[in-house]
C-alpha cells in the first residue's frame, strides 16, 4: 500500500506555494506540508470558513483563488463579507488556495491548485486531521480563551 511519505508528488501540479521549507522534514515542500497535516494539529482559528455565508460551498482551510474582492453589507448585521470577483490566476479560474498554520508549531502554508487528485489528497488530510482528538483540544483551548 502506498502511503503520502512515499507517493509520488511529482504528479501533482501546484500553480503556485508558499509553504515552509523544512529540510529536517522534507526539502519537498508539498511532501513536508503534508507530514505536517498528518502529524501536527492545524489551527482552528485559520478555517477561514463564514458561517453567514451561504453563497458558495465552503470547505475547512480551502477557498476559491479569486481576488480583486469587493466588500458587501451582510444583511441584519453590522458586518461586511469581501466577495472576489475574479481569478487570482486567470488561466486556471477553477484553482482553489489551500490555506492556513498549525496549532503548536507554526507553519504557514498557502497553495493554489486545480489538480483534482491533489485537491481530493488535501481534502482527505485536512479531513483527517479535524477528526483527531488533538484538533479537538486545540478548538476547545481556543472556545475557552474567547469566553
């Protein structure tokens, strides 16, 4: 069976990263993102997700990669939602950014892709990663210092 430490990454194509290169890790910087989402417990405070928004499909730590945004009134309330308006990449207007940094060891990634196979790799990790019980921690330290 395969597993992420020993996939072939090369396979995957990312239009553009900015992830930490940790050579105790990995020099693969793909390869060491996903060691980290595998090992340590991403940041709760970085799913970026809107709770009122209900315009498009939102998925933990993923958003569609369009800029230029424009900022909106969100209707019964004091607050404004920023709504992009087009690609940050415009020969790829289907690429998604993965974002985001990990709970105890700081780690800030961004990646931009299109890559069905990467997208559905990423997804899977970051899925993985909330279900864990130190992701749960992690939210519940967070839950508590906000009260």
């Amino acid at each position: 069976m395969t597993t992420t430490t020993d996939m072939d990454l090369s396979r995957f194509k990312v239009i553009q990263a900015r992830v930490p290169k940790r050579p105790e890790i990995d020099k693969n910087p793909l390869r060491a993102l996903i060691h980290m989402l595998e090992s340590e417990s991403l940041h709760p405070d970085c799913d970026m997700r809107d709770p009122t928004d209900d315009t498009q499909e939102q998925i933990p730590f993923r958003g569609r990669c369009w800029g230029s945004c424009v900022s909106v009134p969100i209707e019964g309330t004091h607050r404004r939602r920023y709504v992009d308006t087009k690609p940050i990449h415009p020969a790829h207007p289907e690429a998604v950014r993965y974002f985001g940094n990990f709970f105890e060891t700081s780690f800030a990634f961004e990646l931009d892709t299109d890559d069905t196979a990467l997208i559905a790799l990423l997804d899977a990790l970051i899925a993985a990663n909330m279900a864990t019980p130190a992701y749960g921690k992690a939210l519940e330290q967070i839950s508590r210092r906000k009260r």
